[in-house]
C-alpha cells in the first residue's frame, strides 16, 4: 500500500495519496491499477467522488457502479504537457 502526505499551502489539511482516500467520511478503496479521479476544484468537483452515487440514482446497479467509480490504467491515453498552477511551479513536461 502506498501512503505519504503531501503539503499544500493553499488548504489546511494535508493530502494524502494513500489508495485508501478518504472525503467526508467516505473511504475510497481504490483497486490495484486503477486511479481516483478528483477535480481541480477540490470542494466544488463533480468527480469520482459522486459518479457512484450519481450512476445509482440513474437506475445502474451498486455494483455496475463499483465498476465505474474508477478509472483503470489503461484506459488514460493523454499525457500531462504543462503545469500552470501554482504559478510557481510553472512548466512543460
């Protein structure tokens, strides 16, 4: 299991980037290869965080929305070419 905090200035908890993610008093489990997708709008995201409960409320099963709740390795096919925020730590890849 990977575990470690990262700092970050601009919030006033730490982040962890355990597979285990926790928001809200909800655990994320995150299955081997695949990844928890969160929004760069960190309270105000419509991300994985919600795709399960959203997915249910359209009528899909608890566990068909299991399956859709994260994203597998092979499926990301992009590439991140530059960073912009923070300012600071501008740069390409």
């Amino acid at each position: 299991m990977f575990s470690s905090v990262v700092p970050e200035s601009l919030f006033n908890s730490p982040v962890s980037t355990n597979i285990n993610y926790c928001f809200y008093g909800i655990v994320f489990n995150v299955p081997e290869g695949c990844y928890l997708m969160l929004g760069d709008n960190r309270n105000h995201s419509s991300d994985a965080r919600v795709w399960k409960h959203d997915a249910i409320a359209m009528g899909m099963s608890e566990e068909e929305a299991d399956k859709r709740q994260y994203i597998n390795k092979s499926d990301i096919i992009g590439k991140a070419v530059f960073r912009y925020w923070p300012i600071t730590e501008m740069k390409f890849f």
